[in-house]
C-alpha cells in the first residue's frame, strides 16, 4: 500500500486568546452603541423639555398680557357706567372664550368705592384674571380714581 502524503498543511486549532478576543470586541461595540442611544435619548429629553418651557413662558406671556387688556376694559366699563349710574358700585363681569376670540374664558371683578372726603370722586379698583381658572391664571390688578360727571363742582 501507497501512502500518499498530503501536501496540504493542516491549520492548527484557533488558541483560546483569539477565541476570546472576538467577542469582548463585539462586546465592546454593544456597548458603545448602547452609550450612543442612551446619550441620544438624554438628549431628547432636554430637547423636549426645553420646547415645552418656551411653550409655557409664551402662555404665561400671552395670559399676562390678556389679563392687562381685561383689566383696561374693565376701567373703562366702569367709568362708562358710572357716567350712566351713579350708583352703581361695581361687578363681576364673564367675557366668555368666543367673546374674545380666544380658547379660554376671562373674569373681570370691579369694584367702585367712594373717597373718603371726597364727595365727587370714586375709587375704581379692576382685577381681571386670564384665563377664568381658579390656580392657573395670570392677574392684573388696576386702580384709578375717577370724578363724578353728574355732580356740580363748586
């Protein structure tokens, strides 16, 4: 019997090193991946919090400034109705959300008072709340004095 040699070269077996360094490199990857989408989630979440701050602050601002054209008006209202009667000592005016074309309702509270020594002056004091919400709201508080028109001035 022949023996035919095999003139290929037999691979030795991997070493255990190598078999060991392909997955802590894969392992590595995982990990970095996973640090890459947890940094971008944080990220989100800043990025969303931050537009839903300015989402607030530009309704504060909004609600704010409402509340000082109520309060306007509401002055206003009132020395028109106090030129028309003058007994009239104040109230609490609704202006509803289609009133103002607007998404909420507001409240305007007058309140007329006279001035002590003064016979023909009154005290106008307007709080106007927007929107007509008992804790999320923004408030303006306003005050003038207004001459009597009826009333002779010696």
């Amino acid at each position: 019997m022949t023996h035919i040699a095999n003139n290929r070269k037999r691979r030795p077996p991997r070493s255990l090193p190598n078999a060991e360094r392909r997955p802590s490199r894969c392992g590595a990857i995982l990990i970095i991946i996973m640090v890459c989408f947890t940094l971008a989630a944080a990220m989100f979440v800043v990025l969303a919090r931050l537009a839903l701050t300015a989402r607030e602050a530009a309704d504060t601002q909004q609600w704010s400034l409402q509340a000082q054209w109520l309060a306007e008006a509401g002055l206003e209202r009132a020395a028109v109705r106090l030129a028309g009667q003058p007994t009239y000592t104040g109230e609490t005016w609704t202006i509803t959300a289609s009133e103002l074309a607007a998404k909420n309702a507001g409240v305007v509270r007058i309140r007329i008072e006279k001035v002590a020594g003064r016979a023909a002056q009154h005290r106008v004091t307007v709080e106007a709340d927007y929107p007509d919400d008992p804790v999320h709201r923004s408030r303006c508080t306003k005050q003038t004095v207004l001459e009597d028109r009826y009333e002779k001035q010696s």
